[in-house]
C-alpha cells in the first residue's frame, strides 16, 4: 500500500526536498535544495533538539 501526499503537505510535515526553494528569513534571499540524502519512509518527525543521525 503506498500513500502519496502533495509537495506542500510533505514539506509542512517533514521539511523540505529536492527542488523545494526557501525563503532566507526576512531577506530576499532564496536557496534550492538540491540533495536529500533522505530514503523515503525514514524521515523523523519529532523535535528533539539534537542531530539525528
């Protein structure tokens, strides 16, 4: 069974990904990601203050 979900759902759950753009703080400043070294399936989703890795 597979579920998939739009870009901006993805995004406001897990962060962003390839080819997402983002807005620097209050400039005009804007990056692209280019890798994510993510596999999909184990993303973490909880705030737990430390790198994970």
């Amino acid at each position: 069974m597979s579920l998939k979900i739009d870009r901006q759902a993805y995004a406001e759950m897990f962060g962003p990904t390839v080819g997402d753009k983002i807005r620097l703080a209050d400039t005009e400043l804007w990056i692209e990601v280019e890798q994510d070294l993510t596999t999909y399936g184990e993303e973490v989703k909880f705030g737990g203050g430390k790198v994970i890795r």
